[in-house]
C-alpha cells in the first residue's frame, strides 16, 4: 500500500478528540478544522466537539476512512486498533508510553494487531503530519505554540517531535516553506526508509532533511537513503554520537541508536550528505531550498556544478573569514583572472582591493557589487556577498539592483549581513527573491557549499 | 606612556572634522558630541561646526589636548601629523590610504614623525574607539547604521573596522555590554599587546575578546596575551587561516599574516584561548560575560570547576543534541546519582526520562526544572536547560522560578530556547537576569564550555 493514504487522505478519524484546548486531543481537533476532507471526531461522551457531530466510537462512522489519529492513553490503544478493522487505511498513532519507557511489550502488541487487521501505523509516539497542500495538520501543538511554516519545497522527516518542532520554526525563520513535515516516533511500521521512498517521488518536494537517531532496517535505510539522494537533495543529521547521546537516544524512542563511527563511514562511502550539528542542517537547508533548481548529484557525490567561489565584500575582516571558512569546506576561492581583475582596477577606485575576496571598502555603492558580479559570472561557480550594513553606500536599492541582474548572472549567490537589525528591511527583500542571507561569514559559507556539494 | 590619554582623554580635537553626516568627518563630529570632555573640531573652511567653535588648525587650538583624530586624505597625514608636536598626546589616524593599499613608504613616513614628536598613534586605517564609560566614541559610522551596545563588561580588540561593527552589533543581539571597543587597524604604534595590557589592567573590563589578522612582534604578543588570558577570560579570533585567507588579510591591513598552524600551536601552548569562527567566539563571550564571577583561569588552562554537565530537557531529541555537542566539546554527561534519580523518580511523573538527559517530555511544567536543579545542584558543574516553548507547560513563569533559585543552585546555567518568536518575552526575561539564552542545543552547549573551561 503507498502512503498516500497518510499523505493525502480523504477523510480523517480522532480518536480521543477533546473539547478544548487543554487537552491534546483537543488541539489536534482544532488544528483539523482546517482539512478540507472529511473529519470525524470520536469521544463517548459528546454529540459535537468544536461544531463537528461527533461519534461514540470508530464503529459508528458511517464509512472506512482513509486516516485515523489515537490519542488516548498507551494501554487503551490495542482494543482501539482492533475495533479499526476495514475502518481505516492508514493509523497515526500520537499516544506516548510505549517502548521509550521500558513497554515494549505492549508495544510488540501493538505491532502485531497492526499486522493482523492490516493496516499501516505512523508511531506511536509520533507527532505525526504535517501536508500544508492539503491543509492537513495533526500536530497536538497549537499553532500560537508553534507557527507552522508556509507552503514549501522542504520535506523535514524527524524521529523526534522535538527536533520536528525546532525544524519548522527554523524553516520559518529562513523564510522558505514546507512540502511534508512527518514525526516518525518509534516506528514500529512506517520508517525513515519508507518515508523517503515517498518523498522521492512527491513532486512538491524538492530537498529532503531527516534527524534521525536510531535506524531499524539497517539495508533497507541505505538503500532508499542513497535512492533518495540521487534524486533529490538529501542531508542526515545524525543524533547519538557520543555514548551520552546514545544513551539518551534509547531511553527516547526505545531503539537502540548503534555506533555512530559504522553509520557514519556507511553514508560517507554511499555519497550520502549529513550535517555536522543543528544549525548546519539548517543553513544547508536554506540554500538548497532558495535553489532547487541547481541539478541534483550527476553521480553520488558530484552535483554539476565547480567548486570555485568568488567572495566580494565591503569589510576587509568579513572576507578573510569567509576565505577561510571555504578552504575548512574544500570550496577554492581561486585569483581573479587577469584580465577580469585589470578591467575592475580600471573601473573602480584605486583603493579598493582588486583580490579575491574583492575589497570594495567602506567607500562601497550597492552597484560596485553588480558590475564585479557582472564581470566574473563566468568565471566562478558561485558567489558569497558580503553586504555590511554600518556604512553609507549599502541601501535598499541593492535587493532590485541584484534580482535585475540574477537573470544575466546565472550561478548560486548567497549573502552575509548581519542580524542586528539595522538592515532587517534589506534582508527580507533579497529572501523575498530568494537569494538567501546568512548572519555570519562563515554560515553563508556554509550554504553556498550546500550548493555546490 | 600610560594609554589613558586615548581611553580617558579630557579634551580632543578632531581634524578633517565636516559639517554633515554625508562626510566621514561629519559622523565622527556627530559622534563627540556626546562626550562629556572638551571637543575642538578644525577645519579651516567654518566658523563652527555643529554648534561647536572651529580652528583652522591644531595650532590656533588654545590647549594642549589628550586625543587627536585625524580623518583627512593619506597624504596630508605627515604635514598634519608635523603640526601636533607638543599639541596632544595621542593620535587616532583614521584615514585609510597606506600600507593596505601599496604605500607603505608613506606608512612609514608617518611612524616616523610619530616617533620623533613623541606622540602615541593608533591606527592608521582604522575605527579607532568606543568607551561608553566615558560616552566617547570616534567611529565614523553613523548611530542608525550601527547601534551601540551599552555600557559592559566585554572588550573588544579588533584589527578590522568590519568585524569590529559586526562583534559590537553581535553583543548588542547577546543582551550584553561594552567596556571598551577599539579598532586598531595597521597598527603602526599602538597594537594588539599594548591594548592588552592595558586591559589585563582595566577595572571596567571582565572579558576580553580580539580579532587578529596578523601579529607584529610576535614574542611581545605572546607575553602580553599570556598575561592577559591569566587574568581574564580572553578568545582570540584569529582569521587568515588558508592560503585566500593570508593573501587577503596581507591586502587589507599589510601586514603579513604568517602561517596559521604555527600561530595556533603557539596560543595552544600558552593556554590562550582560540575561537574557531565568528559564531562561537559571540556564543563564549555572552556566556562569560554573564557570569563574570566564574573564577578565572587557576593555572593556565584550568579554571577552578570541574567539567560535569547535566541537561534538563522538554524534547528528547534536543537532549540528544546537546549531549552529542557536550561529547565534542570535552564535557562529560555524567550519570545521575542514584540516590538522586531514585528521588526524582518519586516526584516526578513514571513517564520522564530520569538519565542525564533528564527528558520532562512534553507534559513538563516549569517547576519541574527547579525540582531538578535543587536536587542536582552539587552533583553537576553546570547546567544546560532545554525549554521548547511549543507545549503549554513551558510559560514566562519559568524565568521568576529561575531567578528565585539561582542563589541556591550557584552554578552556570545556560538556556536552549529556539529562537522562532513564540518565546520572545521568556527569553528577554532571562537574559535581563543574566541567564545567557542559545538558538541552538549545540551553541548552548559551546556557551557553558566556555565557562566552565
């Protein structure tokens, strides 16, 4: 059975559905309210809970739904599975108290129940779903909680709901959007490995990002992990590394996490990409959302594309960072040809520094960025813009000046300036065009090797 | 010669001063007129400037004044600088136009002269100085490009003007303050080491942090920043580390950046601490700065705390993420007491993880944090708390309870609060309490390293 039951049902069963807020499965009925399919609230004691007549029990629908949600406490959810029989498709099952607090036991039963009356389960222990094509949200966080990013090109595939959560305010925060948003949990049916072999096919989706902690089918990840990012943009990151960590990753989702040093080498050797910590996924996850269009891997491992980056700054300092953070991530900030750099002393003032990075000092005007743009779109594979908001010569002009040159240009730009307010204005407008903007150096670095990789 | 004719200065003249803030000389112009000292703008074209008496020279001014900027073309700087003998005690040249852009004769030149009237000379090519306790600030960038952080304990010596602005804006982000900030630039008098001692000496002053692109006389540096790092927390940021990065380094200040690896080794030896990017050196220096009374440095290298960590945590996974970080970081997450587990075991609800992490999971409510911290408050150096903000139990309440029992706990705490707006007024809570507040579980965790290093 495809998942598009989970993904795209037609109608929706809540098991545990609550009146209010307070409860979770109260917030989950709220944030339903907004599924344009068929939603089903079942709770023994309410005709209607927010507006929607509202059923004693699954049996009493009056058809098989294609997805139902349990909220109900962990030792109720066998006799609930089993009264879903030739209800439902497809079971998310939100619950908590299972494996990561020693019941294993009860959740093998659950397994099994599933397995006999034949249903796919997402969980338990999961957050769930997050379809903003559809306007399907089955989070138990209520939106003032957590403010869901919009419509998007970025699957986020997470064990933990945690991290799912950090994830999509970080996906907001870096002004781009969401295709699928899926909080895993202990995955006792539906994995990591399925919901990749998914989102390799879903067409809103463009990069993929997964936190994982521990895997269960070890070959059956690698194998739709390296299918995955053959076709897509696809980063790792990995949880657990230190012993700590896996320990803490056990007593969290009740699976064993295994060395990190084997998984590792594994993805290194299948050209699978990960990311060192949170904030590399994230900043890797801009870029490559802001351009999707950059071709995938050519071959595992090499996207189309050089590694040359050309830096043009208007603070001496910012530009040695970022040199140096390219050389830590293998991209090769190469001399300015000669003729190209003969040409721009010619055009600009003499003091300006006519390197690589490029020098355009405090004395900058937003169009000395344009015409060296200009000048080397061919002889760089891509660009990091330096843009230090404290002087003059940077106005707003230069978001306009910039998107009217993107055309002619042609290769991945990013951008440094600083988060400290005083260019908030600027930075939304380039984002707006999507040309992504980094608070430091080396994080714009960073995004653009995303790119480039 | 004391440097406290250029900190504390009681009267300055300022030549190349102009009448608007279109002119460099106008901004800084703008910029004296909050200081509280004598200030004699020159220029030979105004009665007055600014409401300010003007003098056509340094000459017609009727005092002998402490401080000297001069902010007027490269080549007029010899002439200008023969006129202040016997005139002021000190000079910042914040023109550019010397060794940075080729002319190192006339870079030269000028050392010469300063030499020969026996003046005191920061800079050439440089930002020159910020001391808020003096409401003195010579920066030729305007106040609405670059707002200034307030008054402090963090210095901050940077050779670039443009990290300068950008470390000053990153410590306003950090919720913290400014004792002295300084550009030196091509530092052709006064360099890094003599900044340094002064700062060792500075009672204002409990964090130095300095940006480096090369070192003139390297044995003077390292005794001085020996010293230093002895008596304060002290992070060098040292940039020019590849091969782009020296060569742009050398065209930006021209001084030669020497080879990176011998630099490091060097700082390793001597206990001096190094930041490895713009990012971590802002995560150190808001952690140290809000826990200043953290013994400094026993013996070199050692702090007088030990190295256990103990994470408290909503989301499991975000535990897991910072433990990792802890491992990377040399931290150890050791195992609760099991007296102490065996307790928090009873208090709390059998479905939180009580392991370090301590995961509170998403039913946490805020007290549940101090119930931990009380109890575990001799067992650990240091504490990372975890609070996502998307769960109803994590509320503004948290920060009065944290304040309430800091006295008892007595030991760092340092916060993961992700930065995506829901928890804004939290966070502004805590850090206006002195609790240093981190984007991310990793950073959080860089945060308390440094502290506790």
């Amino acid at each position: 059975m495809s998942l598009d039951y989970l993904f795209n049902p037609k109608s929706i069963a809540l098991i545990g559905a609550a009146h209010s807020e307070e409860k979770l499965g109260g917030v989950i009925l709220k944030n339903l309210l907004k599924f344009r399919g068929r939603v089903y609230p079942v709770n023994p004691n309410y005709p209607e809970l927010m507006g929607l007549k509202t059923y004693s029990s699954a049996q009493d629908i009056p058809e098989s739904v294609d997805l139902t949600i349990i909220m109900r406490p962990a030792s109720e959810v066998p006799e609930i599975l089993k009264g879903l029989q030739d209800k439902t498709m497809c079971v998310i099952i939100a619950s908590s108290g299972f494996a990561e607090i020693g019941q294993s036991e009860l959740q093998d039963e659950v397994k099994k129940i599933g397995k006999e009356i034949g249903v796919r389960i997402l969980g338990p222990n999961c957050m769930g779903l997050y379809n903003p094509y559809q306007r399907l949200d089955t989070f138990f966080l209520p939106y003032e909680r957590l403010k869901r990013p919009r419509k998007g090109n970025v699957a986020v595939v997470s064990q933990s709901g945690a991290i799912l959560s950090c994830l999509l305010g970080a996906v907001r925060e870096a002004n781009t959007g969401i295709s699928k948003a899926i909080g895993y949990g202990n995955a006792i049916d539906i994995d990591e490995s399925d919901l990749y072999e998914y989102l390799a096919e879903n067409e809103e989706t463009q990069v993929v990002i997964s936190y994982i902690e521990s895997v269960g089918d070890g070959r059956k990840f690698i194998e739709r992990a390296k299918m995955l990012s053959e076709k897509k943009p696809f980063i790792i990151l990995k949880a657990g590394k230190g012993l700590s960590g896996q320990a803490a990753a056990f007593s969290h989702t009740g699976r064993l996490a295994g060395k990190y040093e084997v998984f590792h080498s594994i993805l290194r050797q299948f050209g699978i990409n990960e990311a060192g910590d949170f904030d590399e996924l994230i900043d890797a996850t801009k870029a490559l959302s802001y351009y999707p269009s950059i071709p995938p891997l050519a071959k595992v491992g090499i996207r189309g594309v050089g590694n040359r980056v050309c830096i043009i700054t208007n603070g001496g300092g910012s530009g040695v960072l970022a040199a140096d953070e390219c050389m830590r991530q293998g991209l090769e900030v190469t001399k300015l040809p000669d003729d190209k750099a003969e040409k721009l002393r010619h055009v600009f003032p003499y003091f300006y520094g006519i390197n690589n990075p490029i020098d355009l000092t405090a004395q900058v005007k937003d169009e000395d960025y344009i015409i060296a743009l200009n000048e080397l779109r061919d002889d760089y594979d891509g660009f990091v813009i330096i843009a230090l908001p404290n002087v003059m010569g940077i106005t707003e002009g230069l978001a306009g000046m910039i998107k009217r040159a993107m055309t002619d240009i042609n290769k991945p730009v990013v951008f440094h300036i600083p988060a400290n307010g005083v260019a908030r204005r600027l930075i939304s407008l380039l984002e707006k065009m999507k040309i992504p903007v980094y608070p430091s150096p080396e994080r714009a670095v960073k995004g653009l090797k995303a790119i480039l990789k």
